[in-house]
C-alpha cells in the first residue's frame, strides 16, 4: 500500500484502517523514516506537538537528587534541554534543596552564557511548606504529587502520600505567594 507524500492525514488513516493494518512504515527516498499507527495518525490531526520557534521539539529532561548532579545538569543545558526538571518521590527534603543550590547556578549561568533561561522545575511536594522551600531554593515551578498514582510504590512501600487535588490547591496557593508556578499530572 502506498499513500502520495501530499496525501491528508485522512487518507493514510483510511487506507490503514481499509487495510486492516496496525503500522506501516514511513519511507521516503527508500529511506525508512518512522512508523505510522492509526492512533498516532489521529493524534497527530487532533493535537500541536510542542516545538520551539525553529520548529524544533520542546524537549524536558530529569535528574535526580543523588549522584553527579551538577554534571548531569550541566550536560543536559549544554545539550539544549527546554526544561530541566529535578525529581525525586518526595521532593521536600534537604538533598533536594542541595540539588537546586549545585543546579541554579549552572542554570543562571548558562542563561548568562547562552542567553536562554531554562525553567527548572523541582518536586514532588504536597504541601504549601514544601512548595515554598523549592521556590525558595530557585525552583520556577513545583512538581505537585506524592502517592497519588494507583501504582505509586512511594505510597505502597512508605504509606506517604496525599489527596491531589488537595495539594495542587495548597501548593498553587503557595506557589502563586512565593512567585513561582506548579505542575500536577492529575494522577
């Protein structure tokens, strides 16, 4: 089977679906480029894929708290990383404060060097206390979620978690006093 490069979204997703096909390849050139689903050919007609202003992907990357923190980071701005997240189950402890004190630097100086600020974004938190701490320690955003997933082994192994939409209320609240911004997943 075979669809004209200039063919509509449409047209590929009737000719898999006529076909009774999960995938087909994507060759131009007689080059293999990617696959095609009917899901993703749905998606893609319903969605806007997050790209910067050359069209490029936006891209986030996470380190951890543990480790080479500083080197993981500064590998990840140098690569061109949009969005820089710190992560750890339960983000309101002092090794995450630590961490954002080794990474804002490196950020700010990238800044400085490259003239992009990368948002860093710290957390999981549930409360307003810990939201602040983040903000405070050069967070722009607080990742909001401690257990809320049905398959979260933080709440299955330490019984530590919290309602989300409680927390996404307290923290924003917090975020918003302090300056900064928070994401929550809605698990």
């Amino acid at each position: 089977m075979t669809v004209a490069p200039d063919a509509d979204i449409r047209d590929a997703f009737d000719l898999l679906d006529q076909q009774r096909v999960g995938f087909a390849p994507v060759i131009a050139d007689g080059q293999l480029h990617g696959l095609v689903t009917r899901t993703g050919l749905l998606r893609s007609a319903l969605y806007t894929p997050g790209v910067d202003a050359q069209g490029r992907l936006i891209i986030g990357a996470a380190v951890g708290i543990n480790g080479d923190v500083a080197g993981r980071a500064k590998a990840l701005l140098e690569a061109g990383v949009d969005v820089l997240v710190v992560d750890t189950a339960h983000g309101h402890q002092d090794k995450m404060i630590e961490a954002l004190q080794t990474i804002v630097p490196l950020r700010d100086e990238h800044e400085q060097t490259t003239g992009v600020r990368v948002p860093l974004v710290a957390g999981n938190v549930v409360s307003a206390g810990g939201t602040q701490d983040l903000v405070a320690a050069g967070a722009d955003i607080a990742k909001v979620g401690v257990g809320p997933g049905a398959m979260c082994t933080t709440r299955m192994m330490t019984g530590v978690g919290r309602p989300q939409f409680s927390a996404v209320l307290e923290c924003a609240d917090a975020a918003r006093q302090a300056g900064g911004h928070v994401w929550a997943d809605g698990e």
